[in-house]
C-alpha cells in the first residue's frame, strides 16, 4: 500500500534523523513529505523506529494511507512523479 507521511519537528537533530528513517522506507517528494510502499510489516518497523525518535509532546508526524483508487487520482504539477513499486527478479 501506498503511505503519505508528512512531518513538522522543531528539532533539527531530531528532525534529520526521522528523514534518514523516512529515506530507508521510501522516497523524498517535498522537504518534509515522502511517499513509502509498504507492507503491512515493513509499516510496523518504520513506526518503531520512529517512535524511539520523536517526542510527543513537540513533533508532529501523520501517516496517511491510500488505497488503490486513491493512489491512481493522484496529480502531481510540476517536478516529480509518484512513487511506483519496482519489481525485482532474482534469477
């Protein structure tokens, strides 16, 4: 399934740390915005890892999920495309 998650951290250290956590489920689409495909598992990990990061009582994270209908009425004007699953062979 496709994941917005969007952030507001008034830290920076704090901050940087949540974008290298972001940047290993998915990809950069705004400064504070990225777009993840993720299983239900790798959703579970991700949070974790943020949870041990954020604080509360300052930060603001949102993880927003869309369905397939939703995912496809997506527009983007400009720079930039949505985030598409790739497929991998091992052969």
């Amino acid at each position: 399934m496709l994941y917005l998650i969007s952030y507001d951290i008034p830290d920076t250290p704090r901050r940087t740390k949540v974008a290298k956590i972001l940047k290993d489920f998915g990809d950069r689409v705004q400064y504070s915005v990225f777009e993840c495909l993720l299983d239900g598992e790798l959703l579970e990990k991700m949070r974790s890892r943020l949870e041990k990061v954020l604080v509360e009582a300052e930060d603001s994270l949102r993880i927003y999920a869309l369905c397939g209908k939703c995912e496809k009425g997506v527009t983007v004007i400009g720079q930039g495309e949505v985030s598409k699953e790739e497929k991998y062979y091992i052969l």
